[in-house]
C-alpha cells in the first residue's frame, strides 16, 4: 500500500478527533461466544480490562497533545508520548477491534478478494491461521497477534508486545491491522489457564469474518477517502464545521445565519449517491437523520428558541455527522 493511501485512511478518522474517547456497546451478549469465550472472561475483559484502558487514556492525555488527536494521529506519533498514552491507546484500539472481528454468527467467510489475497500471501486460509497462531503462541507475555496488510500492499502476519499495534510509529511490522487476537491472558486464562494454544484453536470458530473482509476493503481502498468520493458529504462538512465550531465558544451567529443553508446541503446529502465501499444500511440512516436533525435546527432558529436549545441541536446534529464518519472509516478510531 502507497504511503499516500495510509495518510488519506489516518485522514478519515481524523475528522472524527474527539477529546473524550469511548468504548462502543459490545456487539453480543457475554455469553455469545460460548463455549469458545466463556461468558465470566468476555464480561471481566470488555467491563474491566478494556473499560480500564479507556478510562486510562482520557486521563493520559488531559492536558497533553494528545487530547485532541484521534487514535491514529497518536499512534502516528505515539513515540512522543508518554508510556500510558502509549498503552492505553494502544488498549483501547486493539479491543475495539478485536470485539468488533468475533461473532457468534456461524460460518462467515472472507470475501471474494480477501480470500484472493490471503492464498496469495499464505497459499490457503488454513495455512494463514497456522501461522497467525505460531505468531501468537510465540509472543512471549502479553500481547497481540495481527494479520495486517502491508505496506507492500501484501497481506502479512506478525505480533505485537503489550498494546502495541501495526499502526504504530514504533512498530517493527508497520501497516493497516484487519484482524486482531489478544493473547494476554486476561483473555484466555480462566477457561484455558496456561493453555493458549487451546484459546487459539478455539478462537477461529468466532472470528467474524464479514468484518475482516470489511477491514480489509478499507485498507485497500484506493487513494482516495470518502470525502473524495462524495462530494455532498464534503459541502456538509463545511458548513457544519464552519459553524459548529464557533458554537463551541458560544457563538452562534455562523449556524443562525447558514441553518438554512445546512438543511440544503443535507438534503443534497440525502439524495447523493453513496460510495459503495460505505453504503451501509446504518450510514443510509445516519444520512436521512442528518437531514431530518438539520431541518429541526433550522425551526428552532426560524422561531428564535433559545440559544441552549440551538445549542444542543447543533452538537447533536454534529455527533450524527461523526456517527457517518465513524461508520465510513469504521476503525473504531474514537
Ligand atoms: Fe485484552
């Protein structure tokens, strides 16, 4: 993959920077991956040890430059800052992604062209998932085990100490991460105790691999971000950030004077074509309730409400449009 291609995917998630970082709702319940993950070892990791590495790292970067970065400007960056931002990023990260490529859902399969590219690289699917868990078993300690595509473009294996990640700039193996598989033991060790590699055999009967192939469509999208490819999204953006921004030291005259002016560009939003890489039925919602907040908003202002209450219309008009964001890059960057 071409250098520019890494930038302009660090890109998406840019604009979904937000000071506080979140974990997303778990998508199954904690006793979903039975009996591959028990239900005790799936509720203690996702409310315990993820929640903590959340918790963390909005405490790391108070004050520091990191507050208003996304994760990938901080991983970009991350030998700059200080080991629990480095950490905890890297913890909050690696679950998001791991929780989002296991599923209780059977059979699932990679699609046509991940499936090109892993026979490509390791020949066949089976050969790919032994060495990913040579990889894994072979990580001394704590840490995580990746299939990545990289920089070559190419489909590659390796493994990561601690919470590090391929998209770290301290990274040996450098490249866009497609599937994860934490081989801490807080992961494993009250179903498995010291047998990882029982975890690991167990482990492929729940990876999710319409979200790899997902993954891996993004890390292979041509040079371009979705911006690119939508125009209307771009027209949106600006005035949204243009007037959003102001709000947030209380001034409110750009989004009185455009409100009528978003719910145009919103509506031209709503009747835009979709890049196919990102029509998904909840970016298409997220979409018509864009339009649908916007055209609120300008009520509110047409009937002089009160500058709260326009206020608050505004930033919840401004977390639908991160929401689209949010889907399109669909890393879990926040
Ligand atoms: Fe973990």
């Amino acid at each position: 993959m071409k250098k520019s291609n890494f930038l302009s995917l660090f890109l998406l998630v840019c604009v979904a920077a937000s000071a506080q970082f979140a974990q997303k709702p778990l998508p199954y319940a904690y006793n979903a991956l039975e009996p591959f993950v028990d239900a005790q070892t799936m509720e203690i990791h996702y409310s315990k040890h993820h929640a903590a590495y959340v918790k963390n790292l909005n405490a790391a970067v108070k004050g520091t430059d990191a507050e208003k970065m996304t994760l990938n400007e901080i991983f970009a960056t991350v030998s700059k800052f200080s080991p629990a931002i480095r950490n905890n990023a890297g913890g909050h990260f690696n679950h998001d992604m791991f929780w989002s490529i296991l599923t209780p859902e059977k059979n699932t399969k990679p699609s046509a062209s991940l499936e090109k590219a892993i026979n490509e690289s390791f020949t066949n699917i089976d050969t790919l998932k032994v060495k990913l868990n040579k990889a894994a078993t072979s990580r001394f300690g704590s840490g995580w085990a990746w299939l990545y595509l990289g920089q070559d473009g190419k489909l590659a294996i390796c493994s990561t100490a601690n919470q590090d990640n391929p998209l770290m700039d301290i990274a040996e193996n450098k490249g866009m991460p497609i599937l994860a598989i934490d081989v801490w033991e807080h992961a494993y060790y009250l179903k498995y105790q010291n047998k990882r590699a029982d975890y690991l055999t167990a482990i492929w009967n729940v990876i999710n691999w319409n979200e790899v192939s997902h993954y891996y469509k993004l890390a292979t999208a041509t040079n371009k971000s979705p911006f690119d490819d939508w125009q209307a999204l771009k027209d949106f953006h600006q005035v949204m950030s243009q007037t959003f921004h102001p709000s947030e030291t209380g001034n409110l005259q750009p989004i009185k004077a455009r409100s009528a002016e978003m719910v145009q560009k919103a509506n031209d939003l709503a009747k835009s074509t979709i890049p196919p890489a990102f029509k998904r039925k909840e970016v298409l919602a997220a979409v018509q309730q864009l339009a649908a907040d916007s055209k609120k908003l300008d009520q509110l202002i047409q009937n002089k409400k009160s500058d709260k209450a326009i206020s608050e219309a505004l930033t919840q008009l401004h977390d639908v449009f991160h929401k689209i964001i949010g889907l399109c890059s669909s890393e879990a960057q926040h």
